[in-house]
C-alpha cells in the first residue's frame, strides 16, 4: 500500500522563511498540488498578501503579484475583470482579510467576482508579532490584549465563512483545517473545487482554512495543533457553508 | 474628424476610449461623476470593461491589479476620493504600474465643496503617499487639451512605467467646449512581457513574472528607490511642458498660473495691455516634471520686476516657483479658494497692486 | 522494498509534525543540529515504515520524499 | 468681438439644454464657444442657470460675472440676475410667470409669455425653446436658420417632438417681432 | 523622576500618558507596534481607553470623532498607514480637530522595508490629503526628544486646534535611550466648550456646537480656508524651532539634517573637524514650519561654500531648503533610502567630494 | 378621536434642501421625536453622512459632527470609547453604509459599540445624481447601470439587515420603511427601541429603513411609494432581525 | 371642533404624500405657486377632516400641524 | 571615550536582553547609552545581535559599523561579525558551539564554553548571562558590582531566577580569569 511522494512543480526549491511547524507550508503545498494537477500554471496568477505569506510568490513558479494589507481582493478583481482567462487567487490572512480587507472581501464575494481565495485564518497577526485579530478567540492573550481578548470590548471573533455565506450571490464557501492528515486531503480537494468553479468561471470560491502559529501563541508546533482542534474548531465549524446552485 | 461640442468630463471619457483603453474603475464624486456615467453607457458599446468600485481603496488597487497585468486603465475622481488613493499612488508607482488618472479638484480640506479649485497641488506633485515617488501630472487648461493630454497620458505612463496624473478643476469637467479627437488616433499597446503578470504561458521566456513593491533588503531597496528616482530625473528631461502668454513683450509682472486659473489671467493681462500695463505669463502644462528653468529664464528678464504665482489655492504651487526664481526676483502668491474663481478684475487689481508694493 | 524514504535534512525545521503522525513511531528528532541551526527528524526505525505519505502530507517545508526504487517488490505494489 | 448669454431658471424648466443649443448652433457658423453651468449648491430645488460665451477669437475666462445678454425663464432668476447684465444687452423675460420688469432704461428688455405660447402648443416643456427663438430672432448672436437646424439634429433621437420644438422656434420668432424693441 | 533605558516606541507611548492623553487608537506595523503593545497594557492600569481600529482608514475617524468632543487622542502608525489616513488627515484639520500622530517612517515607496527611513517629509509637511492643509511636524533626534516632542504637541494641537504629527524614523522607535519624564508635568485638557460636540447640556452657552468641513457657499469655504491659513502663519511665527552643531565655526560646509541622520550627521562632522574641515549643521526640529530664515541665514554665512541636506529619502526636505537660501549658495543633496542609514564615513566622504566639485 | 400634531423640539425650523416627497424628512422627523420623548437632546451627538444627508445637522437642535464618506461608524466609535454617556448615533445611506463604508459599519457591530445608526437605504446614491449602490435592485437603471443593474457583473443587492444579523456579537437590528402611516409608526417605535439599548448600554443598534429617491428613480413621491412596496419589500423584507438576549 | 389643522404653504413642497394618505380626502393640491416656487396642498374639505394625523405623520417637510383649539368639545376628546 | 559592543548570535539565546543588561548597566554608572536592536529580514528564525554604545559624551551615530568589542554566541555571527571588530577590542566566542576562532592577532580573544557552563549550572539558559559576566569581567567596560546589581533587577519580577543567574555571573567571572589573556 505505499505511495510515492514528491515536491509539486508548482512550488519552487526555496527555503521558506516559516518558522518551524508554521502551516502556511502545508497550505502553499496544496494551492502548488492542485495548480499542478489541473495544469493551469501557464495561466495563474497569485496575489500574495500583507502577513507572514508576504513572501509566498518565492515558493511559487508562476506569475504573482504582491498585494498592499487588505486589498488583494481588489487586485484580483482588477486582473479577473481585464483577462478572464487568467486563473487568479488571493492567498490573505485573517488580519488581512478579515481585519483591514473586510469590505474588500464582501465586495468581491458579493459581485461574484470569479477568482479563488485561500484564507488562512491562525486567530492573530503572525507577521508583526502576535497582535489581536478579529478573529482572535474571546479571552486569548495576544500582544494587543495581553489580558485576553475581552468580547465586552472588541466582540466576538467574525467567523468569515458564515458571513459570507450569507449573500445573495452565488458562491462556493467552505471552512476546512490542516491539522491532521486526513484534515489536510479533505483541505486540498476543497480548494481543487474552489479552483475548478473558478476554471468553469462559474462564481467567486472561497476557502477558510483554519492555521496555526506556534510562534505567537507560545507554543510547540504540536502544541498548536492540538491548541487548535480543541479551541478554535470548537467555534470555527468545518464544512460547506454554500455552493453555487 | 468635425469639432463636437462636449462637456469636458465626457470629453475625458470619450479620449480614453480613442487612446484604446477600454477599462475603467472608478467611484462615483461630484464633480467629476459624468466621466462614470458616460463610460457606463459607451465602454459596453466597444466591448470595454466598466466597473463601479466600492470605494477609491478599492478602485486603486483594481487599477493596480489590471495595469500589472498588462491592460490600460483609467480611473478618474475628486479630491477626497484621491486622497483614499494615496496608499495605492504609493504602491502603483512602487511597483511601476503605467494606470492613468484623472483628478477634477474640488474646494477642500475635508468635504470642503463641489466647485472648482486647485488645492491638490501639492498632493499631485509631491506625492500624498509615503516613499519617494512622483506621479507625471499634466493640468490641462481646456477641454481640447484636456482630451490630448488624456490621450498622450497612456504613452507616458508606458513609457515611463509609472503613473500619470490629469490634474483638472471642476470647470475643466463641466464646461462645455468644442473638441475634435485625431480619430486615427489609437496608441498600440506596448508589450509588456517583460514585466506583466498576463500569464507566463503566453509569454515566449517562459519564466515567470512577478510584480512587488517589498525589499526587505535595504541595499535593494535602496537601488529600487535609485531606479525610481532616475525616470523621475528622465522626466525632468524629456517631458517638461509649458506654454507662455505675452512673452515677447517687456513686462514688469510675471504671472504663474495654470488650468482654468491661466485662463482668467490671460483676458487680465490682455485688459492691463490695453491700459498700458505690459505682464506676461508662464502656464506650466506639466505641474511634475515643473518648468523650474523655464519660469528661472523668465522671470530674470530684465523688464521684469516681480513675479506672482496666481492659483486656485491657499499657495501650493507658489513653493516650486521660488525654488526656480532662486531669489531673482520677489515672488508673491495671489489665490482663493472655495469655488469663486478669481475674476479678470480681481486679477487686475492684484497685479497693480503687488508690482505698486515691491517698487 | 520499492519505495525510498529520504528527508532532506537542511530543509528540516525539526518541528517535529511528522513524528506526531507517524502511524508506525518510526521518526524521530536528531541530535545534531543542522547548517540552519535546527535539528532535523530523521527515520530511527526505516525498516518500520509503511511508506504511508502522512509525514509527507504534514510536512510545511517539504523536507520528505517519497520515491520508488528499481526493484519492485510486492511492498512495492 | 466677445457676447455671453446668461440663461436663468427653476431647475426642470430646459435652461441648461437652450444654452447648449445656441452654443451649439454658434460653433456651426464658426465662432469660439464656450458653455459654462452653475452646479453645486443651487442644484437640487433652487434655480439653475448657465452662461454660453461666443467669440470670434479664443476665449479667456469662463467665468463671467457681468454678461451681454440674459434669458430669464422665471422671476427669482430675474431679480438675481438682471442687475449684472452690461448696458447694450437684451433682457428677456419670460412674462407668462414674471409679472414685473428690469426697470432698466438701457437694455433692451423683450417680454415674451413663453409658458403661455408652450401652453398654446401643446406642451408647456416647449416654452424653453420659444424663448430661445425669441431671444436669437431679437439679439441675432446666431443665424436664425442654423438654429433651426441646431434644433433639429439637437432632437434627432426624439423626432416626434420636432414638428413641436419647430412650431415653437416661430412662435417665438413671432413673439419678438411683436414685441417693441428696447422700452 | 530618575533616568530609565527605555525603548523609543515605549517611551513616546509613556509620553502620552504623561501629557494627559489616555486615548489611544491605532493599528499595528511595523516599526512601531511596541507602542501599541505598551499601551495595552499601561492604559488599563490607568483607566484610559486602548482601541485596536480594523484599519488606519477607520483609526483616523475614531480619532476625529473622540477629539471632535474633547478628548486627548493619539495614534501611532508607520507610513503606509500614515497614507490610509490621509483623507482623516485632510477632514480633521479642515475640523479643526487637535490630534497628535506620530509617524514611525519605514522605507517606502509601496509596502518598502521595515527599516528606518525619512522618505515621508513630503507627505507630512505638504500635506498627503487634497485641499489646502499643513501639519506641525516636528522630528525628533532622540528617545529623549521624541519624549519631550509628544508631550508639548498635545499643548501645540490645542492651542491651533490642528493636528500635530511627530515624524521619526524607524532607529527612534527601535533604540533604547535613557529618558527622563518630567513627573510632575500634565497638560492640563483646555476647556473646549466653545466648539467641541460633548453634549449642550453640559455647556453654560446651552447652544449646540457643530463640527463640520462642507461650505457650500464658495464664500465661506474661501473664509474657512483663510482662517486655517492665519493659523499656519501663526505658527511660522511662534513654532518655528531648530538646533545647531558647530555652528560658530567657519564652517564652509553647511550640512541641514534631521532626526537620526542628523546624528550620524554629528559624528561626520567630528571627525572632519579633527582632519581640518569646519562644517556647520543646521537640524530642524520643526519641519512644519521650516525654518526657513534660520537656514537662509546659516546659508549665508561668508565662510559657507555650500549647503547640503542630507537625508534617508531621495531628495524632499532639499526643496525646502533650496526654497530658504535663495540661490544664495549651492545647494546639494545626498540621501539613501532602503533601511541603510548612511554612516559616518559616508557623509565625510560625500562632504569633501561636493566641496571639491564646488570649488 | 382627533389628536394634535406638532414638530418635536429636537428638529429646527430651517426648510429642507430634499426633493418634494423625499422620505429623509420623515424619518429626520422619527428620529427627532424619538429625543424628545427619550429627553436626551442635552447630551446627544448626531453624525451626518455624506449623501443627501449630510446638512442634517441643519434640521436637529442638538450637537452634531459631519462624517466623511461612509466613516460615520468609527468616528461614532471614537465618541462613545470616550464619553459613554453621550448617546450617538450615525444617519447613513446605502451608498455610504453599504459600498464604502462596508467595513467601518461591520467592524462597529461586531465590537459591539454602543451607539445606533439610522440606515436610509433608497437602493441608490441620491446626491451625487442617481448612480448604482449596492442595494439597487437587480435590472433597475442608474446612471451607472444605464442598461440596468446586470447581477452577472454587479451581483445581487445587498441586505444589510440580514449581514449584520449574522455576526455572533449580540446587537439589535431591524428593518423598517416609512411608506405608509402606519409603517411611520412601527419605523418610529423601532427606532425609539434602538435608541433606549443605548441609553441601557446594552449593545450596538441599527434600524434600516427602506426609504424612497423620487428624484433619481423618475417617479412621482407617490409613485415611488407604490414602486418602494412593490419591488423594494418583496426583496428588503420588514422585520426584527436581531435582538439581544 | 375643537381642533386646528394648518398647512404652512411655504415650508410645503407639493409632494403629495398627504393628500395620499388622507383617510377623508381632505386635501388637494393649490393652484397658485408659493414662494419656493411650489403648489402647496390645502385642506379642500376642511369639514371632513377628523384630525386623525396621517397627513402629518407622512408630511417629509412638517409643514402640517393639528393644534387642540379653545372650546372643547366631544370630537376634541 | 565611547566604546562600542556587539552582542550576536541565534534569536531565542537572549542576545538582545543581555544588550539591555549591559546598557543599563553603563548608564547607572553614568555613562550616556544606547541600545540598537537588529530588527527586520533577520528577525526570524535567523540570528539576532544588537549594539550598545556606551560613551562619556553624547552619543553621535547610533549606527555602528565597526564596533569596539563583540560577544558571538554562535558560529555564523562570529564569521558575520569578527572581521569588522576594530583592533584592541575584546571578541568573547561561545566555545561550546563555536569550534574554531578569529585567527586575529589584533585582539584579544577569549573563549569561554558558556553553553556547557550554563548546562552545568542547570539552566542552559543562563549562558547569555555567563557570557556577559566573562565579557566584563575581561574589558572591564563596566563596574562587575554594578552589572550584578543591575542582572538582579532586571530579574526582580522572576525572583527564583536570580540565584541561578548570580551563579552564572560567578562562573562567568571565573571562566573570564581562567582563559588567557589575548591569544
Ligand atoms: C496599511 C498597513 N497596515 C499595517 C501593516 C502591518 N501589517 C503587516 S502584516 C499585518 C497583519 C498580518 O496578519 P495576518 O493577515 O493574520 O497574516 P499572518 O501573518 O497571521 O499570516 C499587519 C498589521 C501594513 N503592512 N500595512
Ligand atoms: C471619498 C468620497 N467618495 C465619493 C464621494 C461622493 N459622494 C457623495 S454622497 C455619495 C453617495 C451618497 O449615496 P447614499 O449614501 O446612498 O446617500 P443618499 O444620497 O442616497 O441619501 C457619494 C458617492 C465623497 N463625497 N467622498
Ligand atoms: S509567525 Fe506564525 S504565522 Fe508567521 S511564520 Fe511564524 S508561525 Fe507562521
Ligand atoms: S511514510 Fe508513513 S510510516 Fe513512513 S515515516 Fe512517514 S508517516 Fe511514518
Ligand atoms: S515535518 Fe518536515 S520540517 Fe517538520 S520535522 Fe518533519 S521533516 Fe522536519
Ligand atoms: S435626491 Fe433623492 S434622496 Fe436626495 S433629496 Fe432628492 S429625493 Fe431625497
Ligand atoms: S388629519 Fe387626517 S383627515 Fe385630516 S387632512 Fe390629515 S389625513 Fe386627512
Ligand atoms: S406632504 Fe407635506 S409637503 Fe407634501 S404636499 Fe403634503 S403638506 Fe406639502
Ligand atoms: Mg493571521
Ligand atoms: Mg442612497
């Protein structure tokens, strides 16, 4: 019953800049596996956000552009609206998207822009240390709630999938994590889905994947995966939250 | 082809359209908001992209998204809706994206009002972004120049990968004049392989492209910013343009003035020449790269006794030309702001008056 | 027996992922730290390996290959 | 030898599209045009007016205070504007809703009830156009017959309200030759 | 209070508090999130309100609301946040609202670096939103300094009600500096009844206030605009603040340099001293206003050759320079921008060469 | 059965710059009797938006602050973090509420901020002369739509009411029109609900009100009563969305 | 009877709201322009009216008021 | 007189804090001061160093480019930083990982096994402490009382650390005495 298992073409030999046991790895390698096997490198265009994945175009082999913080929806459209041939996907993290990039998002969402994103949301800003996000979860310590995130003040962390789901317009939305193995292929067809209605130039797709960051919430690589199944999971539901009818 | 008569934001759209861009971004502000509005109805007509932003954030970084990968764009808007474009000015010239913009200046700071006025100067020409970049800003005087210089921009901004700005006030975009477009017109696409991420298949090189604005090297960066700062220094130049009025005539007043503003100043100069009074004028047709020598040369003109920038502003561009009159002569500043175009008269009585104080 | 497990060990992060899911505890961390300062996983019992790819599927830095060697084997099918 | 023709009205009542039409018709015979709107605050509601410049060489300042001419559709418009009008000029009033006069001795002020004929028409929109054929078949700025045609092309896409817009261009060629000349 | 080694962004956030502001509203980057980070924590503990804003857009008008009804408010960013607030920057001073920023510049242009860099002097002193508006931008050379700068600004905003942004580089944020907080010193809050929307009934006068920015009437807005201007001419009157260094020498070169080049700026001229070459520097510490007599005169000076203005940008403070000496000497620039503070030795080195050419 | 009727205190005397028929009059009017009734013009601070709306402050007696373009909430957000006894609230349209000021609004009721806004959706922007906003109706002409809104290119209307439902973070949240008599009083009794959340510093509150633009739809203000029922209900449907429990 | 309905024609802009929703159909609009340049409404049927506040309840512009008059009477509790 | 000292080596080995430690250190035996943090590409996972500039003058260029002294913790920051070191000055190398040395002449060397010293006292975390002490001690760039002082303070609010860390000041100290003198 053994398997072979290589690098996907679509992803360079770089080194990344992650810390160890960062997600983001696992994420860039199932994007990289599906552009692969839908052999649409040729025509892809990536935009890389504000946030730890800044640098994702290095461990990239097709064209990419770097988006300012939040706006890497906007760009897409942009590329989408002028070259519908192009394959574009924004890869954003939850401050990104969810923080500063929310009306970008929802706006996209909601033209049914047909381009793919990939949201990772780790509950904190990884890049500049550690900061609360809106999708920081009620009483934990980041560096910008160093007493816990306190929901009288700053509410309740935004679940994005539910909240885009809700639109009138057409899309695919689903959650999924990268935790475990079974997790990360479940992870990776979803994302060869979001990438196939976007071939089909059907509607806008996008995909939640709930990530990791060891560093900023003082933790061991396996510590955070199991920080995550018990904590975020819990209110970060996996699923289809819509699919276009 | 025949003269038509066009209000001037129509004009600006109907240009851009014959310099063979055929996308649009845009949100809507008054008193720009016809441009929108006529391209809403004639891009569908030749197969072109309209969309109607969320917001100017928004819309900057569609024109970042669409220019990188190679297509010409067009955005237009008002002095608020600029300013919320300020972060994506930065970025766009960064990242060397050739998008043309169109800016119909309002009365600011703030919500200020709607009629005309030329308080983004400073914010046109010294970059309201962070870094160091420039944007080429060209601030028509008509609608007729208004539409050349729309159609010269796409080849600029090619040229030179960087941003152009159309720096008009509202009276450029509600005035209607009589305009004939050079409908052979059509400036070709430049290739942009070489940098456009449109797709690495369709490229012959088949190696990828990658459009950013990050160097987290300094010394990369560092040349990034030499790079950046030698087109500027091209700019200045090849790309300088100005237009004088009353030159060759010996007079004691020099006015600097540009956009509708120059147009004032002209019927003035012509009234003060009829009651003996010789000035003349320097209308500076690109605001960045600015006519330094230019304005240097004339006001150092032996009959001329004082110079007077005259604009639509509390004194912005003022500032550039004491830089180029390098203490030569004085240098004073007439302006308004608010929507209340000076009159000739006002004019007038300015000039009598400052040349009367500096003798 | 058909497949060759090899983790490149200067790509390793030593962040240990794929020792947690190891279905047959075959990996382990070394003890000798790398050209980048970390200490990589290595294969403390190759013989036990399955070849399963789940040390492939969760490694971020895709520091783990699989490949099939010339003589095939039944393991190897 | 530089005019300008300041017309002034309630919003609705066609000012805008009568100052386009005579500029329109003045670019067909040569001259350097200009037309210039108010916009902003007056907009919503209050009156709208717009001046058309018309010259024999480039025009300078768009920004005229004191006009040649003025075309007064409404009395508001009147009170605000006749006082600005240079001495020479005509003045015409739309006498259907302007019960009163300039007062002024050295204008040439033509009354014409321009609703009333547009209401006689037909269609009370129309009574833009009558005061504009007034207004031309008095000042002459423009060559009757170009304006006729400037009307046309200026409806092309609405032809059936041309035999409307054609009656009112005599009906208010009419009104003014009625009317005496100066007061 | 005694001495502490504390790090610039910790010190400026303690600063704040010093002064009497607990309000702080901001968004993270880098390199100035420590401010935030400090904040967090302290404000609690002082009963003052820490607000984490979704963006820099957002951050400027929770700014503009809370100071609009009177309360103390600061915000730190770096500079592509600075420019997401330009259109806040634009309405809060045509509102007359007394914020204090600061600006922990990074290199740019677009996303840049995250290194030190002075590439937003533009941006702050001309003004990066649309209309006519100024800043007082002052630019501190030390921990010490950005301490004392941040105290006085809130007294500064309040008394012109307009925003006062303190511009440093990257080096002030980051280093560690013994600072010395005057104890007993807190501003007291003036009383802001005449004009701030904190409920009528708490005013004698019961009459309501409005906080606004649109004039409709062309008239009032020109007023409006004229009122902000006496202001900025107030201030070229009263704030007008610079340092010198070796300055009573004959010196024949005259370095103009601020914040922590100014500082390298030091050490060059030290070290030129020693091997027989007198320089002078002149060191603004407002930017806004320049110091524009104070360069003209330290320009002039017989001994002085030539004047260079040395800074981490592409050439933007040498404008106003340029503007300042009148053509009475040469004026040059040298500037690096990407992270790499120029050293030392670079300066001596770029020194000599420039007088060399001079000569 | 007679009653008497007089404008509330709250409201000034000055003659409104809207259009014959305009519905913003009526709900300046609620909003002011709702004050009155509350007695909380002493210490209350309205925000004007930019649209229509935004020389409101020329028709209410009482503090007021004049937002820029979709910014309302945050500044409404930076008032409130500062003086929580003051009572705010924001007057936005749909332009400013629901395309540029998308994230301002959301991020304001997902913190949970204290203060009510009054959401004039007349599904298109009125000032600026009649242009598409996010809540125009599918195939309904603008200016910017001039061939009618394509739900392929711009997608579908959003429903604000329902977007902000969604969010975890309790709130109150309902929608209304003024159309008819007694939909007026339903409008005002939400709206006074809204205002009494804050006083008690319960929760963030927003009433959306389905309003009318004769003036940009074409129609007569009757006729764009009868079109606002017909076409406008059937896809903006009344009700309670949220309440906090 | 013991209330007063009045239309301040000049704040009036002629919309007709009132005149839509009036129960009795009280109201019409006027003829003669106001000083704003609009048709004010006016009570055509003063008589019919029974003060029930619809009109003022849809007026946009408050330009309609019911004040309680001196003499009470029954229609006025 | 100002004199300059690079602390380097991996971040997590508490590089930046024993910077501080000293800093603090000259400046209550009032030296004028000043810490620079490397902060950006390097921050993660590669190495971390810092500078401090302690001077009996106002401090010019907080920009350091060839400092006085170094303290390398590991063997990539000593190859990176060694060459730059100005002759005279003291280069402490963290024997424990770093096999080799600088080859200089010019200064004076002193290897000290901080690592293994700080294995030893039970806490593999002390070796920056250790490592500060041995340097000190050797330049004598501040007073050692003082620098004891100041390591108890700067571990005031984690009151059970301060015996180990004095434990490691002391075999710091010691280890300093023990290694010869230049090289
Ligand atoms: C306009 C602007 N504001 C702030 C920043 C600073 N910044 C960079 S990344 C980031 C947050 C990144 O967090 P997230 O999106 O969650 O990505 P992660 O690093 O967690 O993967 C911030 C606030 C910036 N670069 N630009
Ligand atoms: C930054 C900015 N962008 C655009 C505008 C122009 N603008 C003013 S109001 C408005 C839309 C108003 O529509 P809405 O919010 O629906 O209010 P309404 O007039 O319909 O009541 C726009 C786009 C502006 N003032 N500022
Ligand atoms: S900081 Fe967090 S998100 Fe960023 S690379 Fe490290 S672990 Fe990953
Ligand atoms: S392939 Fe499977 S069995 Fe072999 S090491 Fe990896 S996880 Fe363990
Ligand atoms: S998962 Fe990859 S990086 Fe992590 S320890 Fe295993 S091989 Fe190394
Ligand atoms: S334009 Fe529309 S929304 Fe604005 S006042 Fe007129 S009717 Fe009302
Ligand atoms: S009060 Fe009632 S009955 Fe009387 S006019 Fe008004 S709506 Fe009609
Ligand atoms: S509703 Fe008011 S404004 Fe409209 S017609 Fe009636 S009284 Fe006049
Ligand atoms: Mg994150
Ligand atoms: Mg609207």
């Amino acid at each position: 019953m053994g398997k072979t298992y290589k690098k996907p073409e679509a992803l360079s030999d770089n080194y990344t800049h992650y810390c160890p046991g960062c997600t983001h790895g696992i994420i860039h390698r199932l994007v990289a596996e599906v552009i692969d096997e839908l052999g649409i490198r040729d025509r892809t265009v990536g935009i890389a956000p504000v946030g730890c994945a800044v640098l994702a175009y290095n461990y990239f082999t097709f064209d990419f552009q770097e988006a300012a913080h939040g706006r890497a929806p906007a760009m897409a459209t942009g590329i989408k609206r002028v070259r519908p041939d192009l394959m574009v996907f924004t890869y954003q993290g939850d401050g990104d998207l969810a923080s500063i990039g929310l009306s970008e998002i929802i706006h996209a969402a909601n033209r049914g822009e047909k381009f793919t994103t990939v949201f990772v949301n780790n509950a904190v800003y990884g890049m500049t240390g550690g900061q609360m996000a809106p999708t920081t979860m009620p009483d934990q310590r980041t560096t910008t709630s160093p007493y816990g995130r306190n929901v009288e003040e700053a509410g309740m962390p935004i679940r994005m999938a539910e909240l885009l789901a809700t639109l009138a317009t057409p899309s695919y939305i689903s959650r999924h994590t990268v935790i475990r193995p079974k997790y990360v292929i479940r992870a990776k067809n979803a994302i060869k889905k979001a990438f196939t209605y976007q071939l089909e130039n059907r509607c806008f797709s996008l995909v939640e994947i709930v990530s990791t960051c060891p560093t900023n919430w003082g933790m061991t690589p396996t510590e955070a995966l199991d920080w995550t199944e018990e904590k975020l999971l819990a209110y970060y539901k996996l699923g289809e939250y819509k699919t276009p009818e | 082809m025949a003269k038509v008569l066009m209000k001037g934001n129509e004009a600006i759209g109907e240009a851009a359209i014959r310099a063979g861009c055929l996308n649009y971004f845009a949100y809507p502000i008054t008193p720009q908001t016809e441009v929108a509005e006529y391209l809403a109805r004639r891009l569908p007509e030749v197969g072109g992209v309209f969309l109607q932003g969320e917001s100017e954030v928004a819309v900057s970084y569609m024109l970042f998204g669409a220019s990188a990968c190679g297509a010409r764009v067009l955005t237009t808007s008002s002095s608020p809706g600029i300013s919320l474009m300020s972060e994506g000015l930065s970025y766009m010239t960064a990242a060397q994206c050739p998008v043309v913009l169109v800016n119909i200046m309002r009365g600011g700071p703030g919500l200020g009002g709607i009629l005309p006025s030329q308080g983004d100067y400073f914010q046109a020409t010294k970059g309201g972004g962070h870094g160091d970049y420039r944007l080429l800003v060209m601030a028509p005087a008509s609608v007729q120049e208004a539409v050349e210089m729309v159609m010269q921009a796409f080849s600029l901004a090619e040229k030179y990968r960087n941003p152009v700005m159309i720096l008009g006030d509202g009276l450029i975009g509600q005035m209607m004049e009589p305009v004939e477009f050079p409908d052979e017109y059509k400036a070709e696409p430049s290739n942009k392989d070489a940098w456009a991420t449109n797709g690495m298949g369709t490229r012959k090189s088949r190696t990828r492209n990658l459009v950013k604005t990050l160097y987290l090297d300094p010394d990369e960066l560092n040349n990034h910013n030499l790079l950046l700062k030698s087109k500027y220094d091209r700019m200045k130049q090849e790309e300088v343009r100005f237009d004088t009025y009353n030159a060759d005539s010996d007079y004691q007043v020099l006015i600097v003035s540009y956009g509708t503003m120059s147009r004032v100043c002209i019927t003035a100069i012509d009234n003060l020449k009829a009651a003996g009074l010789e000035v003349g004028m320097l209308r500076p047709q690109t605001l960045f790269p600015f006519p330094e020598k230019g304005v240097h040369a004339a006001a150092s003109k032996k009959s001329c006794k004082i110079v007077i920038s005259v604009e639509m502003s509390m004194g912005q561009m003022v500032e550039d030309v004491e830089r180029s009159v390098k203490g030569q002569r004085p240098v004073e500043w007439y302006g308004k702001c608010g929507g209340d175009v000076p009159t000739p008269e006002e004019i007038m009585d300015v000039v009598r008056a400052k040349l009367k104080q500096s003798s | 027996m058909g497949y060759q497990h090899t983790i490149d060990s200067n790509r390793c992060k030593g962040c240990g992922l794929c020792i947690a899911v190891c279905p047959k505890k075959v990996l382990e961390i070394s003890t000798d730290v790398n050209t980048k300062g970390y200490f990589p996983a290595y294969q403390a019992r190759p013989a036990d390996c399955i070849h399963c790819t789940a040390c492939c599927i969760m490694c971020p830095d895709v520091a783990i290959t699989i490949t099939e060697t010339a003589e095939k084997t039944s393991a190897g099918k | 030898m530089q005019s300008e023709v300041m017309f002034a009205g309630f919003g609705g009542q066609g000012i805008l599209l009568i100052g386009k039409i005579l500029a329109s018709a003045a670019m067909e015979q040569g001259f350097q045009v200009g037309w210039i709107p108010s916009y902003g605050p007056e907009m919503r509601g209050g009156t709208a007016y717009c001046t058309v410049v018309i010259s024999d060489r480039p025009i300078g300042s768009p920004i005229i205070r004191n006009p040649k001419h003025l075309v007064a559709m409404n009395r508001p418009s009147l009170e605000k504007f006749a006082p600005m009008v240079k001495p020479g000029g005509v003045i015409l009033i739309n006498s259907s809703l302007i019960p009163v006069g300039t007062g002024r001795k050295d204008i040439d002020e033509l009354k014409v009830p321009a609703t009333d004929i547009a209401n006689g028409l037909g269609n009370i929109r129309s009574a833009n156009i009558v005061a504009l054929a007034a207004f031309v078949a008095r000042s002459k700025i423009v060559d009757f017959e170009v304006l006729r045609n400037t009307v046309k092309e200026e409806f092309a896409h609405k032809k059936n309200l041309i035999p409307l817009n054609m009656d009112a261009m005599e009906a208010g060629q009419k009104a003014a030759a009625d009317s005496p000349a100066g007061s």
